[in-house]
C-alpha cells in the first residue's frame, strides 16, 4: 500500500514556473523552463503571458498611450472608455434646464445663466426662475390643493351689474332767445352784403 501511495504521488507531483507562474508536473518542470524563458514573457502591464514575437503587438493594443480623440490628452488605453465617458473635458454633455448639449467644459456656465431664466407657473400666475421650478412645483402644488380645499368652502358673490345712467333730454331754447338769434344772423348777412357793395364801387373808380 505504501509503494502504490509513493508512486501516485510521484505522477502528481508538480512544480510552479518560474516565468509563467503555472503548475508544471515536476518531470518535465526543467524543459519547460527553458521553452518558456525562450519563447514567453510576462507583460509588465497587465501580467498576462505573452508569446515574446507578439509583446510588441499586445503593448500597442493593450497598453501603448493613446490620445483622446476630443481634447488630444495622452493617456493609458486602459482608462480611455472612462476618460470619455466622464472626465473628458470636450465630452458632450446636456444642460439640465434647456437639455441644449454644450463641451463639458462650458456646461457651468452655460446653467449657471440658464437656470436664471424664468417660467410661468400656471398654478401661482407667477414667473419662476428654472433653477428653483422643482421646489417650486412641490411647494406650490401642495399650496394649491390647500386653497383649492379652503375655496371650496366659500361662495363667491356675483358682481352687481349697475344700470345704465339715465339720458338726459335736450333742453329746449326759449322762444325769445330763438328770435334774438334769428335777428343777430340776418343782421350779419345784411352788413356783409353792404360792405361787399361798397368794396366794388370802390375798385371801379
């Protein structure tokens, strides 16, 4: 029994690479080693094992610095993805009030004017500045279901409708006063014609 024990644990018996870190069965651990130490490296990068005729290869499209195709910044392909997705400062990113998309550089300053910009609440009859609408909406909503419970209460008179004032009638002209007027107009008329007369006796001469 002990002899059949030794000799399964001679066949299982393995050893660690030192170049690739990998169990070796331990008979054929030293021809390993030098194939492995000939033909394989281990990336520095990321501690793959690489074929050494294609390290060249997997540095270039694993690890060689790249530049970001929006702000040209050199930096690792490894966190390029997250460079552009959220710390890119060209990346394009929407403004919250006008959803207006602007390089996230000038998005600050974009909001901080638009959100100066006003609405008006149809609830309230009031303007609101953009950057306070969400408060707003919360506290005027509930303002406006509380005053919409209290009116319900009250009755609202109606508005009394006032007659039309009445017309006066035209006032009559006395009698005398109409003479008088009758007298002065053709008094008038007569003094015009004599005065007309004289002048053109007076262009014959």
């Amino acid at each position: 029994m002990a002899d059949a024990g030794s000799h399964i644990a001679a066949v299982v018996a393995t050893s660690t690479c030192a170049h690739c870190q990998r169990e070796i069965p331990s008979s054929n651990i030293d021809l390993h080693s030098v194939h492995c130490a000939r033909n394989l490296q281990k990336c520095e990068h990321c501690g793959e094992i690489v074929p050494r005729k294609l390290m060249e290869e997997h540095y270039n499209e694993n690890h060689a610095p790249v530049n970001c195709s929006l702000c040209k910044e050199t930096l690792q392909q490894e966190i390029l993805d997250l460079h552009k997705r959220e710390q890119c400062t060209q990346r394009m990113v929407a403004c919250v009030y006008c959803e207006y998309e602007l390089p996230a550089i000038d998005i600050h300053e974009h909001q901080d004017v638009c959100g100066n910009r006003t609405d008006f609440c149809q609830t309230c009859k009031k303007y609101i500045r953009l950057r306070e609408w969400i408060g707003h909406g919360m506290q005027c909503h509930l303002s406006s279901n509380g005053s919409a419970e209290s009116s319900s209460a009250r009755t609202i008179p109606e508005r009394e409708v006032q007659p039309p004032p009445p017309v006066r009638p035209a006032r009559a002209v006395p009698a005398a006063q109409h003479r008088r007027l009758l007298f002065t107009i053709a008094v008038t008329g007569i003094a015009v014609m004599v005065g007309s007369i004289l002048f053109q006796k007076e262009e014959s001469f």
